[in-house]
C-alpha cells in the first residue's frame, strides 16, 4: 500500500469527498484490477470512486 493511503476499512466511515486523491486513485487501480471478482457492492464502491475522481477533475 502506498504511503499515507488509509485502508479501505478506515475508509468505510468517511464521506468520499473527505478522501485524498492519493487514496481514491490508489483503490480505483486496486479495485479496477479485481473488478472480475467484485461482487455488486465491490462495482458500486468503484463506480462512486470514478465519479468523484471526475467530479474533482471539473
């Protein structure tokens, strides 16, 4: 895990737009690469990580 990303357990509690860019870039590559195993909640977390990735690429 890269420096300074906090683990997707640390992660469950705090709103998305509190996120650093390191963390959702991190998971958005992390979980991208196990979206074949993802279940439908692993898919939707990623989905809301790509839209606030765009949403602060406005």
């Amino acid at each position: 895990m890269e420096r300074g990303v906090r683990h997707m357990d640390q992660l469950n509690d705090v709103k998305m737009a509190d996120w650093t860019s390191d963390e959702l870039h991190y998971h958005q590559r992390t979980m991208s690469d196990l979206s074949p195993w993802l279940n439908a909640q692993g898919t939707a977390m990623l989905g809301q990580i790509i839209s606030e990735i765009m949403r602060r690429e406005r």
